[in-house]
C-alpha cells in the first residue's frame, strides 16, 4: 500500500502539477499575444478583424487560465478530502505549511 500512495504522490508531484502550470503559462501567453494584437491593430483604422482577434484571443487566454487553476483546485480538494497514506497534507507550494483550514497560507 504504500508503494501505491508513493506512486500517487510521484504522480502529482512530477505530471500533473508541472503540466497544469504548462498549461496556465500558455494561457497567460495567449493572454499577453491578444493584448498586443489588440494595442497594435486599435490606432489603425479599418483593421477591426485585427481588433476582434486580439479580443477572442484576450477572452481565450483568461477561459484557459480560469480552467487550470479550477482544476489545481479540485486537484488540491481530493487530495485534501481522500488523504492517501503517505501523501502529503496539502498542495501547499515549497515548505509552507497550510493555513486554517488546509488552506496555503502563503507565509503570512
């Protein structure tokens, strides 16, 4: 058993919270592109399509983050609702101990 709650938390600890943070960096980088295309196509006249794209790509770009800290929250609320033997307490970013209520404190 306590091979398989190893396996668990290797699992969590090197795919899936490194692929989530993947994944938000690239949305904040749709994010940023879309705000540059916007910027860059708004002194121009006629290049509304410009101004639409940099607007869908703005939009996308926050749906996408939104979507992976949703799912590094419901990550961080089965680990904290179904605790494995041996896995760690919280999802809490380098040696912070969790605040009140398992909550990452952020050092405060």
């Amino acid at each position: 058993m306590d091979s398989i709650s190893s396996l668990v938390d290797n699992i969590a600890t090197v795919l899936i919270n490194p692929l989530l943070l993947l994944l938000f960096a690239v949305g904040l980088l749709v994010f940023i592109f879309g705000i540059v295309e916007f910027l860059f196509n708004l002194n121009k006249s006629g290049k509304s399509v410009g101004i639409d794209s940099g607007r869908k790509h703005m939009f996308w770009g926050l749906v996408g983050m939104f979507v992976m800290v949703a799912a590094y929250a419901i990550v961080g609320i089965i680990v904290n609702t179904f605790p494995l033997p041996g896995a760690p307490a919280s999802l809490c970013p380098g040696d912070l101990p969790p605040g009140p209520g398992g909550v990452c404190s952020g050092g405060i």
